[in-house]
C-alpha cells in the first residue's frame, strides 16, 4: 500500500523502519511494566483483609497490561503544530498508554483527552494537529502507513488503511474499533458519565461497538468513583455476550460484569402464552403488584402487652393502628416492618420512662424482638418473599381484582389467574415474564443495589417491565442504551426510545437525581454491512418501521448479494458453504429455528450449531433465526426467509434482523415464495 507522505525526502521504507523500531521499543516497555506489576506484593498492607484487596487489585493490573502479539499496540500518530505546552510533538495512539523506564510516554491511550484529535480533527478544525499518521497491520505487524495534511484546508480523500480495517473479514469474537471510529461515534463515546445516551443505531453502524467503547472511556475517566460503583453491560443473550466478551479485555478492561437479562432477575425458563406475557410486561403491572404487597398488611385488632419483670406495659390498640397507619406505603415493606417493631418498643420505652425507669437501647432492641411484639408484626405485617405474594396474586382471583382495581381487565385478570395453581409458592413454576415481576417485587421489599453505569443492547425487545427492573440498577448512575426499533421481535417491542427511556426512570433532554441528562442520537450510516445488502433488507423497512429514516452504508458492496430459488433448499446451502469456505472469513448459515436440526444434519462441512451456552469457535456455524440478534459474519447463507417470517408475529423484524448480520456476502437459499416485501 503506498504511503501518502508530507515528507518527500525521506524514503517510505526508512519511515516504515522507524515506525516498527517504535513499536518494538513500545512492546518492550509494556513487557517491563508487567513484570514490574507482578513483582508488586500485597504483603505490606496490614491485616488480611486488606492484603486481599490490594491483591485482586494488583492481580487487575497485571491482567490490564497483558500484549495481544495479533493486535496492534498502537494505529495512529499526531504530529502537532502547538508548542509551549507540557505536550510532546509527537504522539502515538494506541489501545492503552505505555511508557519506558524514564516515564516517558510511548503510547497515548486513545481515551486520553489528547488523543480525540486522532478522531475529530480536519483541515477544517485541525485541532493543533498538523499531520495524522495511520498505520497498517498484518496481525501484530506493521505493514504500512498514511499521512494526512491538516494544514492545507483541503478536504482529505478516503483512507485505504481506514476503509481496509473496516471492511477486513472477521473471524471468532467481536473485535474493538479503536483504530476506525468515526466523529459521530466518538461523540457518543466521550460523552459524560452525568450524561445517559441513547442510540437509535442501523444495522452496521456500530453501536454495540459504541457502547462497549464508551464503557472503556467512562472507565478510564472515572476510574475511582466507577471502582466503587460498578459498571455492567446487559446482553439478549449468552451468545451475544460470547461474541464480544474479548472486546474490553483488549483495551485494558477486565473489571465488567456482563450479564442478559434473565441472568440478572433470574434464569426462569417456563414456557408461557405471549399473550399472557404481553400482560405481565406492562407497566400497568407495577401499581398491581404495589397494592398485592401491601395489601397483606391489617388492620390491627389488639394492643400489646409487653410484661418486664413484675412491670406490664400495654400499648392500646388504638395506637398500634396509629403506628402501622404512618408507616405503611412511606417506606419499603422490609424496613418497614423492622421500623414497626422499633416504633412499638419505642412506646413501651416511654412507659418505662414515665415510671423513673432509665432503659437503654439494648432494652429497645430487647422488647422490639419480645414475643407479644413479634406476635402483633406476624399478625399485621406479616414476613413475605416475592414468590409468596405472587403466588397468591395468580391463585386467588377476589385477591386478584382487588390488586388490580381498574389498571387490568377482566378479560387480562382471567389471563393472569392459573388454571390450577401449585400448591405453594415454592412448587410454582416462573416464567421469563415471572422474572420481572418477582424482581420489581424485590424491589418493594429492599432498596436494589444500583451500578455507576449501565450499558444495554437490543434494549427495544425488553418490556416494560423488564426494564423498570434495569433503571433500578442504574438509578444513582447514567446508562448507554442501545437499539433499533426495526429489530424489535418480542411481543412487547418499544415502538418509541422516548417510552423506553420513561420505563426505565429517564426522560429524553430531562434530568435525574444527581444532574444525570438524557439525550438520543441516530446512527444511520453503516460501515459494515454492503449497500447493497442494506437496500434490500430496508424493503422491509415500510412494513416494521416505517418511521424510520433508511440507513445508508458507505461500501457499495457490488456482487454482494445472491438471491437462489432452487427445488432443493438443503443442497443449495451446502453448495453456497462450499463457495463461502473458498474465501476469507466466517460463515453464519441463519435458518428458521425449526429448520436447525434438518440443516445441520445436511451439511458436510465441519460446522457448530449456535445456542446459548455455545462458543460459536467454528467457522461454520448454524444460527437459529431468533440467536442471530448482534451477531455479525462475513459471509451469510439465509435459507427460507418465508419460514422464518412466519414463525412468528414479528417475524418480518426478525428477517429484517437475519438479513442484515453479512459484511461481505448475503446468499438467500429458498424453495418457497419470498415474502412479498422483498419482490420488487
């Protein structure tokens, strides 16, 4: 590849040699700054306890520092035009900072302030940079360079090297964009941690990728304050969270829990009628399930009588009503019924003073755990669990109609109501929708522990429900929301950001507690996906969302799509594996999810079929269509778009979803007319 030089009198091939000179002393130096950390020992720091925290802290470090010999240790180079700032000349960005025994600094991490001209500046706003350089690589070896004049005013041509990295094939795990984010997604990127984003994204604009990176930005920024707090990415599913496990862990990040959905409120499996789901995710279900909690609460028929000694103290029915009245529904049903006891030892302790006595708060404590106290809270506020009261919620219709009053139908109360209820709640059998509603019971009762930050894909297919359960893990941080409302495919699919970011306690240009502001951007330029694979899958468009502007794709992607009807569609697969095999990168082969076991059986070549515990190592993998949400491959084999249509009421966002996982070659295998959508 030629190299654009500023430089004429300096040879391609001597720049070349100072540049991988560089790159070897920068491997060696982040060599020596591992060793140094895993000489580091947590001996020193006193009691035990504190030696196993600054262990698994040094034990964080060390794995930060690790070098990935297949990935480039730095992509770019600034030269500015500044001087008499502390700033060197001349800067190479890279995936983490880097620097020699003598603290100079080798690498500049591309999260550093200085490093967002590599992505911003232009001959319009050349950012005190004169020239930026951008490198290739051959696996971890540079292969080539490009220079770009920021000080002429010219508009810059495209870059090979850029458009090269965008477009190389992938194989295996999701990979990080360090090297080729755009302007508009640095934007999103560097946004504030006081600030929650939400990204309307098209497909192959990269907004999984911009979420992950602002995850790795908000870390490095805020390193403490997110130590303390958390952060957590939420996934669709377990082999979304697969594909882009390698992503943070290879710009230093290892501290990220990662998560889906049932994970975090429970991985309830039990199959279930959608319209019955479509119920329980309403939001309607939160004020239904509030009254169910607190209508276990009653109304007080005796005082208590608290016998000290030779003493008795008798607190009045009267005022236990008194008590019970002030507390209930101003606090969470768990404190509440501890305040309760403390409130009544609290009165039988004013007695005891009135009498001279002097009791203590071991003697408050005492009474609030005596047995008539404990017998009156049994009685009135009663102990619960989530399961308990749900189980009661869909067993007992009267108790039913008086939880729901006018927020449900008779007709959606009749769907709620189980034909024949377990025995307990602790035979009862929970759904996915379950799942949300014993979590937002959990709520009620004790205070969810929330993170400093929450990144959440495919966030149009949760419901209501499910993500009033993420705002409370969110609701003292901010949060990077990420969609595309034409891939909703779940009963309950948003149809709105602006209803998305109300369920889960943020409101578009409105601020929370703490200063945190909401704001929504649209990605519609895509960088992955071919035009021409784009445009045929946006037929669909008018159909699922015709709100939505099309998105475009900067690669024309000639040849990249191959429409066959042929009166075998098993063998038409395999004829299109063996052509996708002869060329670069991975194959995904997305057929209707009852088709997987007919496929897979069909096909010679070695392949894998993907679920949700698989790792998807194969080149060759057999996708159902309802896994391939996030997934992305170079070459896509779709066989039997109607079937997958059909399978299901959103069948027509799911095609769309199928459609558009290819970034090199689409192949469309059927037997069976196309849905209309797609004939022109």
């Amino acid at each position: 590849m030629p190299a654009h030089q500023l430089a004429p009198d300096i040879p391609a091939s001597d720049i070349l040699a100072a540049e991988r000179e560089h790159l070897r002393r920068s491997r060696a130096a982040l060599t020596a700054m591992r060793e140094h950390a895993q000489s580091l020992s947590a001996d020193a720091a006193g009691d035990w306890v504190s030696q196993q925290v600054l262990q698994g802290l040094l034990d964080q470090r060390v794995a930060a520092l690790a070098d990935h010999p297949d990935t480039p240790l730095f992509f770019g180079r600034l030269d500015r035009t500044a001087t008499g700032d502390e700033l060197p000349a001349t800067m190479h960005v890279g995936r983490r900072h880097v620097h020699d025994g003598a603290g100079q600094a080798l690498v500049i991490d591309w999260r550093a302030p200085v490093s967002r001209a590599f992505y911003q500046a232009s001959p319009a706003d050349p950012m005190d940079v004169g020239r930026r350089r951008r490198f290739g690589y051959q696996g971890g070896e540079l292969t080539a360079f490009e220079d770009e004049d920021l000080t002429t005013g010219s508009a810059l041509t495209p870059s090979k090297i850029l458009t090269a990295e965008i477009e190389r094939p992938r194989t295996g795990p999701m990979r990080d964009i360090v090297a080729t984010i755009q302007p508009d997604q640095d934007e999103i990127v560097r946004a504030d941690l006081g600030v929650t984003v939400c990204v309307q994204g098209a497909p192959g604009t990269g907004k999984t990728a911009v979420g992950l990176h602002r995850a790795a930005y908000l870390l490095f920024t805020h390193r403490e304050k997110l130590a303390r707090s958390g952060v957590m990415i939420v996934g669709p599913n377990r082999a979304f969270l697969s594909y882009i496990s390698s992503v943070l862990p290879a710009l230093g990040e290892v501290k990220v829990d990662q998560a889906t959905v049932a994970g975090i409120l429970g991985d309830h499996s039990h199959p279930e009628d959608p319209a019955v789901a479509a119920v329980k995710g309403d939001a309607r279900m939160a004020p239904v399930l509030r009254r169910a909690l607190w209508l276990h609460i009653t109304k007080p028929e005796e005082g208590v009588l608290v016998t000290r000694g030779v003493n008795r103290y008798r607190v009045p029915d009267h005022q236990v009503r008194e008590i019970v009245a002030s507390l209930r529904g101003t606090t969470r049903y768990n404190p509440g019924r501890a305040a309760l006891a403390q409130r009544l030892a609290h009165a039988v302790l004013v007695q005891m003073e009135r009498r001279g006595e002097s009791p203590d708060d071991r003697v408050q404590d005492a009474v609030a755990r005596s047995k008539p106290v404990r017998q009156v809270i049994d009685q009135t506020w009663p102990k619960l669990t989530p399961e308990q009261v749900l189980h009661r919620l869909f067993s007992d219709a009267e108790f039913l109609a008086r939880a729901a009053k006018t927020d449900l139908t008779a007709e959606e109360q009749s769907l709620l109501l189980w034909a024949k209820p377990s025995k307990s709640h602790r035979s009862a059998k929970w759904s996915a929708a379950d799942a949300a509603l014993l979590d937002e019971l959990g709520d009620l009762m004790e205070r969810t522990p929330s993170h400093g930050h929450l990144v959440v894909d495919e966030a149009q297919d949760l419901s209501a429900m499910q993500l009033r359960a993420l705002g409370r893990r969110c609701r003292t941080g901010s949060a990077t929301i990420l969609g595309d409302l034409a891939q909703g495919t779940t009963p309950w699919s948003a149809r709105s950001w602006q209803t998305v970011l109300g369920h889960l306690g943020f409101e578009k240009g409105s601020e929370r507690s703490g200063g945190e502001v909401t704001a929504v951007t649209e990605l519609t330029l895509g960088f992955r996906v071919p035009r021409e694979v784009l445009d045929y899958a946006a037929r669909l468009l008018p159909a699922i969302a015709p709100e939505l502007a099309p998105p475009r794709s900067l690669r024309p992607g000639v040849g990249s799509l191959s429409v066959r009807e042929r009166p075998d569609v098993v063998s038409g697969i395999a004829e299109a594996v063996a052509e996708a095999l002869a060329r670069e990168g991975s194959i995904g082969v997305i057929v209707a999810d009852a088709s997987v076991p007919a496929v897979s059986a069909a096909l010679t070549a070695a392949h894998e079929i993907l679920g949700p515990e698989s790792t998807g190592d194969h080149r060759v993998l057999v996708i159902p269509a309802t896994l391939a949400k996030g997934l992305e491959y170079d070459h896509v084999i779709v066989a039997e778009p109607a079937h997958i249509a059909q399978a299901e009421p959103q069948g027509l966002a799911r095609l769309y979803v199928v459609l558009t996982r290819a970034v090199t070659s689409l192949t469309i295998v059927h037997t069976n007319p196309l849905p209309s959508q797609l004939v022109h």
